[in-house]
C-alpha cells in the first residue's frame, strides 16, 4: 500500500544557511494534491517576545525561478470591430 501524501508535509533544519535572510527550515507540503516548498523563520513577537514561525510557500513547478507563462488575453474590442459588416 502507497503512503497518501496529501496534506501533509515536512520541515528540516536549513544547514545551508549563509545569511540570515535565508529560511531557517525548509521543506516540501502537499495541500490538496499539489506538491509546494516550504520554508520557515523563527522570528520573535515585539509585543511579548514570544517565538513563532513566519512561513512562505511556493509551488514546486516554480521553483526554477522563471516565472509561470500567462495566457495572453484577447484583445480589447474596438467600436467598429463590434459593428456589421455586410459582404
């Protein structure tokens, strides 16, 4: 039996890390059946100091850097373009 996946994900510590802009844990998460990277900073509340996790999640297909081709919209209509021609 395959283990489901779905919804569920996983944080490791970022050994990797160089400077401290980067991710202090980083991962991958399936929310509904698509694959994301996850990546977590422990970050420290200024009103009472408390720790906690500031998180950002990015699609796995874009994780190349390149950004995800848009289907280019139709042109706006102009006013004689809406008007009958007769042939």
């Amino acid at each position: 039996m395959e283990y489901d996946n779905t919804n569920k994900g996983s944080l490791f510590k970022n050994d990797r890390k160089e400077q401290d802009t980067h991710a202090d844990y980083n991962g991958s998460i399936n929310i509904e059946g698509n694959e994301y990277w996850i990546n977590a900073w422990v970050k420290e509340s200024k009103k009472d100091g408390k720790k906690f996790f500031s998180l950002s999640v990015k699609p796995k297909d874009q994780a190349t850097g390149k950004s995800p081709v848009k289907a280019k919209s139709a042109p706006a209509k102009t006013r004689d373009e809406d008007s009958d021609i007769p042939f």
